[in-house]
C-alpha cells in the first residue's frame, strides 16, 4: 500500500518497522485476557484497548524506533473519529498509522483464525468498501482494491499473499539458489524440490 501510494523508500521501512512492531504493547496485557475465547468483559476489552499507548511507551527510550512510535500509538484510529486511544479522525491519523492500520485489517479478514474461516477475496472487497471513510482512509481503501483487481494482493487457502510482478517478469534461468548440505540424499532431494 505504502509503494502505491509512491513513498519514498525511508518511509516504507518505517511502516514496515511499525507494521512488525505495532502490537508490541500486547506484552503488557495478562495471558488470562490475550488467551481468552470468547467475548470480553468491559474491564478486559478497556484493559486491551491500552496496548496501543503501552507500545508506545515501551518504545519512548529507543531512540531509532522514534519514528515508528506513532503507528503503535495510532494504529486502532479510526478514520472517522472513532477509534482509540486518542480519537483521532481523517488526516488527523498520521498516514504511516492509517496504512498498518489497513494493512493489518486486510491481512486479519484474510487469514484462518480459530473462531472463522478466513474471508474470500469478494467478501474482503466487501468489508473494505463498506469500512471505506468510517473505518479506513477512503483514498488508501481505494488503493488496496486496485492491488487486489490488479492480482498484485492475491488470496488462497491460507490467506493473503503479496504477488512480486517483477520477478514473475525475470527469466527464471537468472535465478540461483546456494544450497550446502553435507548429505548428498538430502541435496539431490531439496535440489529436485526447488526445480
């Protein structure tokens, strides 16, 4: 979403940073909750409704993560105000967050979890566009739905995958695989697997 929305490289591996990071507050909330099946009580869902500003705060010292502080913070904003911790709304959600926000809510509906099947692309395009401008940026909804017309976002059995154009574009005699393994069964087997 971030390379098609034409951010600079710095930008996506912030994203991507914050992407990887933006539930480390989740460390500070009681197995007893994040384990739970089943719906929560009020007092559970305030208590994990703070891992946002907990990340946050985890991260305050680091000095590098600085920039990715703003999407753990932020990524439960929701465009039209709604969200939390600090009922930010539109633009006022740092974009960096909005995407991970997206992102994340993409990759959630398209994966198995226990309690449900994962979403098939129809039904995702669906949810997308009926959260589009209450629940997400409409202009990075927009985005998501020409990755996935395009097949550049694609769904099978386990999920979302990305779909990397340009290698299925290179001619497949200039890649290489390095493979050491010291029994010679075990070689002929992964070289026979990967051809």
């Amino acid at each position: 979403i971030a390379e098609h929305q034409g951010l600079a490289q710095q930008q996506i591996e912030r994203i991507r940073l914050g992407a990887v990071l933006h539930d480390v507050g989740k460390i500070a909330i009681p197995d007893r909750v994040l384990l739970k099946e089943g719906p929560f009580s009020d007092e559970e869902r305030d208590l994990m409704r703070r891992h946002p500003e907990i990340g946050a705060r985890l991260l305050e010292p680091i000095d590098f993560l600085e920039d990715v502080r703003d999407i753990v913070r932020h990524h439960h904003e929701r465009w039209d105000g709604t969200g939390y911790p600090d009922k930010l709304a539109a633009e006022q959600i740092p974009l960096p967050a909005r995407i991970v926000t997206l992102a994340d809510a993409v990759e959630a509906m398209s994966a198995p979890r226990e309690y449900r099947a994962p979403l098939n692309a129809e039904e995702l395009v669906r949810e997308l566009r009926d959260g589009r401008g209450s629940q997400w940026d409409p202009a990075l909804v927009d985005a998501t739905l020409e990755l996935i017309k395009s097949g550049e976002l694609a769904f099978d059995d386990d999920g979302l995958r990305l779909v990397d154009r340009s290698a299925l574009a290179r001619d497949r005699t200039q890649l290489s695989v390095l493979l050491v393994d010291d029994d010679p069964d075990h070689a002929l087997l992964a070289a026979e697997s990967l051809e």
